[in-house]
C-alpha cells in the first residue's frame, strides 16, 4: 500500500483524490456514541479502482451530527458526477448504527 498526500480538507474531511465524473463511489459511515471514546469513521471509495478518495475520523461528533456530515458529503460528490445514480451510501448496522438509522429513518433516506 502506498500512502497519498491530503488535496483537499472540508472541515474534518481529508480528500486524497479528485471524483472524476465518470466512476462510482461509495461512502460508508462506521457510527459510534460521540462521547469520546470509540470513534467514528466514514470512508469514501472510488470503483472499480478501490481506491480510497476521502476520510473522517472523530470521537465527539455525535450521531445526528455523522449523519450530517455523511449528507454533506454525498451532496458535495453527487455534485460532481455525470449520473448520481453511481453514488452509493451506507451505514454500519450493530448496536449504535440502530441510532443512526433512526436518525436517517427521521431525516428520510431520499435527502441524503
């Protein structure tokens, strides 16, 4: 494995590579409490290359604030793709992913 330089910072979103327009991505959000413990991650994915394009890490963000950020996120690359329907989302579903389904159950799956 080979390491990449940060191109882009968004707040605490580190950005390792443009999205080019033509590919698929995919970002997965691993949920914690937010209470500074464990932490909590999202992974942004290009495909077919599995190459790893962005990433968060936090242990104080709290879960209605992830799922924020995992919105933000999908608006910021669907803005950028000639197809939206190449962006794919998804969550971690154990104990403390049930409370971030909640809040996505609230704020409704079509908004993010």
């Amino acid at each position: 494995m080979e390491g990449s330089e940060v191109i882009l910072n968004m707040g605490q979103t580190r950005w390792y590579h443009k999205i080019k327009s033509n590919l698929t991505y995919i970002i997965a959000l691993d949920p914690s409490m937010g209470t500074g413990g464990d932490y909590a991650a999202i992974q942004v994915v290009e495909v077919p290359t599995y190459r790893q394009v962005a990433e968060w890490r936090h242990n104080t963000t709290t879960i209605p604030q992830q799922i924020k950020l995992l919105r933000e996120i999908a608006e910021y690359i669907a803005g950028k793709l000639d197809n939206v329907n190449t962006l794919y989302w998804s969550v971690e579903n154990n104990s403390i992913g049930e409370a971030a389904l909640i809040v996505i159950a609230d704020l409704g799956e079509e908004h993010i």
